[in-house]
C-alpha cells in the first residue's frame, strides 16, 4: 500500500481486484461442483471409523464484519486470523501515505522488513519441494501405494478442474480481455506455478509470484503487491 504513493488509487485497484477475485472464484465453484458430480470421488469410501467434527455455529454478516477489525493487531497476528491483521495493514499503509513526509521513515522501515521476509520465504520455498517428497516418499514406503490408488478419482478431479480453470478462466482473461499471448504469460509464471504445484500453498508461493509478476510480466511492484 505504501509502495502507491498515493491512498487513492487504492480504491481503483481494490475495486477492480475484487471483481476480478468474485468473477474467478464463481468459475472456480462451478468447475469445482462439475468435477464432483462428474468423478464423484467420495462415492463407496467407508467413513465408518471417522470421528465426526464439531461445527460452531454460522456468524451473523455484522458479527463477522466487526470480527475483521481487530481488538489488537499483534494478537490477531499470533493467533493467524488473517482478515484482522489484513484489515490492519491496509490501514497502516493508507495511515503513512497521509502522514507524507513524516510518515517516510517508517514506509522505508516497513519496505525493507517486508523484502527481508520475502526473501527469507523464497529460501525455505526452494527446500520446501524435497520436504514434499520426503513425504510422500515415507507414507508411499510404509503405507504401500494402495494409498494413493484410493485417492485417484479425486486426483483426478483435481487436476482436471485445475487445468480447466487455468486454461479457459485464465487464458480467456489474458488472451481475450488483456490481448497478450498466451504462451508468453504462462512461460512468465511458470517458476510460481512450479512452486505452488510441489508446496501446495499460494501464500507461500506469494514471493515467486510477486517477483515474475514484476520481473517477467512488467507489472508494477505496487501493483502487484497489493492486488496479489
């Protein structure tokens, strides 16, 4: 947020991202729901020994929007809720924008911490895939591979349901309404797609991303950085 320079192009791009995060997730719910009712991939599974788990009850709208705003941000932090210490930040950002000159020390505080982390996570996402393997590898060694050949109707969901949304949701975006090449853009992101694939984490894939975004793809460190 800081990055802008200016709070008011926060609104424009939040606008636009948010529109654009509802349109990608409506696909993303309806490919979902298709590939379940087309693989069924809980069908004849035997839940019998399965501990059913205790919901609490649905928030009302209000209460989850008063849940956002956090009673203190450093306990919100602690305890992971990531909406209150998002809600936090977004302010602190907006807060320095206007504190201008008086506001630059602690920006360029913040920047530096912020690339310090950034590039602490990119070393622990380069082990992070032979950690998925080690793994895979121990349960495939001691549970036999009958354990994956259970799983593969959902596998196989997945994977279908992924590349479609990849191809046709994301594609259609970047060929049809953003007119870039297609291969161009997927050639430009292959490095996150690479480290989200073997992590099975976008967060943690959030460095990689935010570098081929800048890097490869020409967009803006702003930019990226808050719409990412």
């Amino acid at each position: 947020i800081y990055a802008m320079g200016d709070p008011k192009k926060l609104g424009t791009i939040g606008i636009k991202a948010f529109v654009l995060y509802i349109f990608t997730t409506f696909f993303a719910n309806l490919i979902g729901l298709g590939m379940g009712t087309l693989f069924q991939p809980g069908k004849g599974v035997d839940l019998g020994g399965a501990e059913p788990r205790q919901m609490g009850e649905a928030q009302p709208i209000g209460e989850r929007l008063l849940g956002i705003i956090p009673e203190n941000p450093f306990a919100a932090l602690v305890e992971g809720d990531m909406l209150a210490v998002i809600f936090f930040a977004l302010l602190l950002g907006v807060g320095l924008l206007m504190a201008r000159e008086a506001g630059q020390a602690a920006g360029r505080f913040f920047e530096a911490g912020a690339e310090g982390i950034l590039q602490m996570t990119h070393i622990i996402m380069e082990l992070a895939p032979f950690g998925v393997f080690g793994l895979i590898a121990y349960v495939a060694g001691t549970q036999g591979v009958a354990t994956f050949t259970a799983i593969l109707s959902l596998t196989l969901a997945v994977y279908l349901g992924c590349a479609l949304h990849m191809l046709f949701v994301y594609g259609g975006l970047v060929r049809i309404i953003l007119r870039l090449p297609f291969v161009d853009f997927f050639r430009g992101i292959l490095d996150p797609m690479m480290v989200a694939y073997s992590t099975s984490s976008s967060s943690a894939t959030l460095p990689v991303t935010i570098r081929a975004a800048t890097e490869n793809l020409g967009i803006k460190k702003s930019v990226a950085g808050s719409v990412l």
